[in-house]
C-alpha cells in the first residue's frame, strides 16, 4: 500500500507561498461536486486558483493525496451526536441520515470511498464516535466494530445506489421519475409476475419518497437488530 498523506511529514512551503492546503481542498470539492472525478484535475484546479501547478505539489504532492484530503474533508461534515445526548438509537439514526445526506451533497464518494484506507482526523473522529454510540448500546469489542461496520455498509451501499440512478438520469437527460417511468415501461416484458408486481411498486409514485423510505425502513431493520443484540443476556 502507498504511503498515505496522514502519515507523510509535509514539506514546508517556500516562506514566498500564499497559497494553503485548505484552499486547495475548499476549491477542489467545489470542483468535484460541480464536475465529478473525471472534471478534477490538478492543472485546471492551479488555473481555478490563479496558482501554478508547482505551487499545489508544495502542499498536495500528488492526485490521489488530494482525493484523500478530500474524502476526510467529506467526512467532518457529518453529524455523529454523544450518546449522553441522544441516546445510542437515536444518535445512530442521526448519524446515519446526516452520512446519506453527506454523500447526496458529493455524489463521487462511493466511487473512491474503497480505493484508500480513510485515515484523516475527521475519519478518526467519525469512527471514535460511531463506536460510542455502538457502546452505549452494551456492544462492545470486535462485535462493536462488526456492528459500526453494518451500519455504515448498509448507509454507503443504499447512498451509493441512489447516486447511480440520479446519475444515470442525468446522463440521459431526465428525471428520476422520467427514468422510472421508462423503467416502468420496459417491465410489461418481465415473464415472472411476482417481479413485474415488485417493478411497479418501486418504479411508481413518489421516487425521492421510495429512496427515503427503503432507506429509513432498512435502517430501522438494522437498528431492531442491535436492539435486540444489546438486550441478551450477557
């Protein structure tokens, strides 16, 4: 595995340099959620920020040092309460919508979420704090980090999918109700009658409604289960 930039001493800048590492990210995630990964590049990012390229490598010596700045950028916007405050389930449910609405804002997370170890301090902190609330549920150890893990696979799974059907209407030019509606469409030569029923309710109705409510109701299931793990006897 390469070295990560949470690892690697930073080289001082040239006492001549104005430009900051904070600026880069601040400009780049600006990029990134206007144009996606295929848009961000460090050459058209030096001339967004007036700067020369050499200028960036001082602070960011590579791409995917900055992709890596910027997923820990990401993660410091989430919401993750203390457990004295909410309580563990509720502050599990906060923390879960906070992350989804995290990943709508920047839809090229899932892309690079599982390319790099997350090692910056807002993935620290965001991991300290998940498992808090797993431990006032009574959860504690290797079970804990399984059941932090289930929680955030289930929010980065259920995002992600949701980010790839806006993604395919955009690039077709619609709407996730025009989308739906094609799909709709396309499933009257579905054979199996049982999945042609299933087609028609998620392909109906309210889509943004659809994606909330799978995702609360999957959420729900999973916070039912730690309920119920968190109260066996020991």
């Amino acid at each position: 595995m390469k070295e990560s930039i949470w690892t690697r001493q930073q080289k001082a800048a040239p006492a001549r340099e104005t430009l900051t590492r904070e600026q880069i990210v601040r400009a780049a995630l600006e990029s990134l959620d206007a144009e996606g990964l295929a848009g961000l590049s460090m050459r058209k990012l030096a001339a967004k920020l007036g700067s020369g390229a050499t200028s960036l490598y001082w602070h960011v010596p590579t791409k995917d040092d900055l992709i890596d700045l910027l997923i820990d950028e990401v993660w410091g916007e989430i919401d993750i309460p203390e457990p004295e405050l909410a309580g563990w389930r509720s502050g599990l449910l906060l923390f879960a919508h906070s992350m989804r609405s995290t990943i709508m804002r920047h839809p090229w997370l899932p892309e690079v979420m599982y390319t790099r170890p997350s090692m910056g301090p807002n993935a620290m902190t965001m991991g300290t704090r998940g498992l808090a609330l797993i431990a006032a549920a009574g959860i504690t150890g290797r079970t804990a980090d399984f059941a932090l893990g289930t929680v955030m696979s289930f929010i980065l799974g259920s995002a992600g999918g949701e980010v790839a059907t806006r993604e395919m209407a955009r690039r077709g030019g619609q709407s996730v109700d025009q989308l739906a509606a094609d799909v709709l469409e396309s499933t009257q030569n579905i054979a199996d009658p049982v999945m042609q029923e299933s087609a028609r309710r998620r392909a109906t109705g309210d889509i943004d409604g659809m994606f909330y409510d799978s995702f609360t109701y999957g959420l729900e299931l999973i916070l039912d289960g730690l309920t119920a793990k968190s109260q066996r006897p020991k």
